[in-house]
C-alpha cells in the first residue's frame, strides 16, 4: 500500500507526463539558456553547455543567450573535444574580450581550464559529480565545485 506522499508523486507524474504531451515544450525553452544543451548529441558536449549556461545565466534572456553563443562560438562544433586539445594560450585567444555584465575573459579562462583539468581526471564531469563526497545533492553538488576550484 502507498503511503499519502506516494500517491501525491504518482499524481504529480501523471500530471506532468499529461502536461508534457499537450505542450510545445520545444517552443518553452527558446528563452531559456538551457537551449544550447540540446543543440548536441554527446553527453560531454551537453554537460560543457549546461555548464557554460548555467555559469551565465543571469541577466536579460537576449544577453544571456548571446553570451553563451559568443562561449560555445569560441569552442566550436565539438565544444568537450575542442576544450581538451586547445592550449591555455589558444583558449584565451578564442575567448579573446569576451564580457557579459561582471563575468569576463578571464574568468570564463579559469572555468574552461578548470573543466578541462577536471575532465582528464575524472572523465567528465558527470563522473566528477558522482565521485564527490556526499548521500545527498547539496554535499556532492558542493564537493564538486570544491574539486573544480582546485583546477585538477
């Protein structure tokens, strides 16, 4: 027998199944920086973008997402695959006066280097999340920024 609260996320779940096959849902993300993931097929690719957007997601819609653009521009079409074969000299060359509000050239150099240390290390960034300490979401999800500040 399910207890109150089961009933009530079986509830929830049918609901947004039912919501998810009567919406557009394509058209919903257009304004939303999570957009970008889904212009990729690989999971690397993904996470990077999901990274990259959530690092910038902050702002009007339009700026933002130019933001973004003007990152995954500069890491072209294979952007996990380009970030491990570029130098720390050609990746601040790509990323080259880049500025959106207060974050800058090069601090989007230290998230990209950081990841790209991150990656040769754990694989990924999903296998980093995974690794880091912790039962719950908030522990691992801040273990793992915690192992990104350290630029493995």
């Amino acid at each position: 027998m399910q207890t109150a609260k089961e009933q009530k996320l079986e509830s929830l779940g049918d609901f947004l199944d039912q919501l998810l096959e009567t919406i557009d849902w394509t058209e919903h993300r257009k304004n939303d920086p999570v957009e970008h993931v889904w212009k990729f097929n690989k999971n690397c690719n993904r996470e990077l973008t999901a990274l990259i957007a959530s690092c910038l997601a902050y702002g009007r819609v339009e700026q933002i997402q130019m933001a973004i653009d003007e990152v995954m521009h500069a890491l072209g079409t294979e952007p996990a695959q380009q970030l491990d074969n570029l130098t720390y000299p050609e990746l601040q060359k790509r990323l080259g006066d880049f500025n959106y509000r207060m974050t800058g050239a090069e601090d989007m150099l230290d998230l990209l280097w950081s990841v790209r240390g991150l990656r040769r290390k754990y694989g990924g960034l999903e296998a980093c999340y995974r690794a880091a300490d912790g039962h719950k979401h908030v522990e691992k999800a801040s273990n793992f920024v915690q192992i990104l500040r350290q630029r493995p």
